[in-house]
C-alpha cells in the first residue's frame, strides 16, 4: 500500500522537524538531517521517535 503523496508532503521527522522521504524500498521514511527511518506498517507511517532505528548503526 503506498503512501498518499499528499501525506508525504507533510509530514516531518518529530526529532527534528525536518520533512521525511519515503526510503527505496518503500518500508519507512527517513529524515535526512537525523537519519532516523520511521517504519510504515499496513501503509500507516509510525511516526514515534523511540520506534524509529538510526541508519548506519
């Protein structure tokens, strides 16, 4: 299920309030100024820090 793009447009990372962007795989939105990837789950982006995993760690 894809995110709908108007959604996308307004979401941003809760950390750091930059705007997300979905990642290749289509799995998660990661924020390129924290590198945190919030998970999407049956198309419904979990958009909670302490659920988000740090990419290059």
């Amino acid at each position: 299920m894809a995110i709908n793009k108007e959604l996308l447009e307004i979401l941003v990372c809760p950390l750091c309030k930059a705007p997300v962007q979905l990642t290749p795989d289509e799995q998660g939105l990661k924020c390129p100024e924290c590198r945190r990837v919030y998970p999407i789950r049956d198309g419904i982006p979990t958009m909670i820090v302490d659920e988000a995993r740090i990419e290059g760690e």
